[in-house]
C-alpha cells in the first residue's frame, strides 16, 4: 500500500516537471531589429517555436576519460615549468649571492691592502708608477668601503 502511494506520488511530480518545463518558446524581433528568446511573448510579433530535443549525448564514458588525460597532462607540463622556473631562479639567487661574496673578500682584502700600504701608486699612459695625494688616497679608500658596503650588507 505504501509503495503504492509512494510510486504515485513520484510519478505524479514527474509528470507535472516535464509538463512546466515543456512550455512553449516564443521567438520575436524588436523595433531594433535584434532576435530574442523567451518563455513569454516579448511583442505582438511573438511566435511560438517548434524545440527539437537534443539528442541523447554520443560521449560514452571511456572517451570522456580519455579527454581527462590532455588536460592532466597539460596541468602536469605547467607545473612542472613553473617548478623549473623556481629552480632556475634559485641557483641564478644562488650564483649571485657567491658572486657577491667573492666581490666582498676582494674588496676586503684590497682595503686591507691598501690601508696598510704607506703609498699608493696609479700608473700614467707610459706605464710608470705615479703616487696619489693623499686625497686621492682617501678617494680610493672611501670607493673601496662603497664596494664593500654594497657587496657585504
């Protein structure tokens, strides 16, 4: 008796949803000139159209998994160049960084150098050793700690 009751009660709404949403299409053309749909007569022009049904879909479920795999794959290609940028990106932040301690011991060492030596010399177009003033030295020395502050902080 219940299942009874039951199995009318589901096929009366079944019935009534494919009822409401079997309504009719109107088709109308507006003052300016474009085509519209709807569930209602948009204008006095307003016709009724003839919806075929769509046919049952042709996509079985192997080919649709086998249309998962392009876009896996291409997912997969695209994280692993951005994994491959990182990479890269990483051992060009690590050859800078070596890069710049390299920069900060030469630099150290060369004001070690030149602090410690009682003359500094330049040498002219012939090739000779010519002494720097001592403000030419202090110049020299003050550029040296600029490189040393950019290289090593």
């Amino acid at each position: 008796m219940k299942y009874g009751l039951v199995c009318s009660i589901t096929a009366g709404i079944m019935f009534i949803s494919l009822h409401v949403s079997a309504g009719p299409i109107y088709k109308w053309v507006d003052e300016n000139g474009q085509i519209h749909y709807g569930e209602k007569p948009g204008n006095a022009s307003a016709r009724p159209v003839r919806v075929k049904p769509s046919p049952p879909s042709q996509t079985s479920q192997t080919e649709s998994q086998q249309a998962g795999p392009p876009d896996r794959d291409r997912l997969l290609h695209s994280m692993e160049q951005d994994r491959l940028a990182r990479q890269e990106k990483r051992n060009k932040d690590k050859k800078d960084l070596a890069d710049r301690k390299r920069q900060c011991v030469k630099a150290r060492d060369t004001l070690q150098q030149y602090t410690a030596a009682a003359v500094l010399y330049d040498l002219d177009e012939q090739g000779n050793r010519v002494p720097l003033s001592e403000a030419q030295r202090r110049r020299v020395i003050a550029q040296l700690e600029a490189r040393i502050k950019t290289h090593c902080d």
